[in-house]
C-alpha cells in the first residue's frame, strides 16, 4: 500500500527531475559567481538523490523532507534570480 507521503514525495521528486532539466543559469546578474550557484544546485540534486533513496527504503516522511529542501534551494535561487526554470509537475508532461 502507496502512503499519501510517498505519493506526495515521489511527485515532489518529479517536478524536482523537470526543473533541473529546464533549469538554466543568469550570468551576469548578481555578484555570486557561477561556480557558488553550482554549488546549491548540486546540493539541490543531492537532497533529491537523498528522496529516492530514503522513498526506496520505506523513509517516507524523510523523503519528502529531503525534496522539500531541494525545491527550496531551486526557490531561493530563481527568487534571487540567478537561474531561470518553470514549476512543472509529472503529469504536465
């Protein structure tokens, strides 16, 4: 039986997949250098890997929360607007 924080996780895992795939990056917008914005979005791509992961081994709640801190790091990046992307969820797809 799927629990309703999988379901949620595995989605949040999947507009997380689409976002780092149309993600692109701003130059010349701020004065953080590319290679500190790589930083977070590697960090981004690790907290999603941490998701399946833990969702793999009935760590349901620990996936979502490691999702989560994922689509906060592509939040504060786009707010801070050092990249470019558009929200979009699995079944848009």
């Amino acid at each position: 039986m799927t629990s309703d924080t999988q379901l949620l996780a595995e989605k949040y895992i999947a507009a997380i997949e689409l976002a780092l795939k149309d993600l692109t990056r701003k130059e010349g917008q701020s004065r953080a250098t590319p290679d500190r914005v790589e930083v977070v979005i590697d960090a981004a791509k690790r907290y999603m890997m941490d998701s399946k992961y833990y969702l793999d081994n009935k760590k349901d709640a620990t996936a979502l929360a490691s999702i989560s801190y994922a689509e906060g790091l592509l939040d504060a990046l786009r707010i801070l607007d050092f990249v470019d992307f558009t929200w979009k969820r699995a079944s848009q797809c």
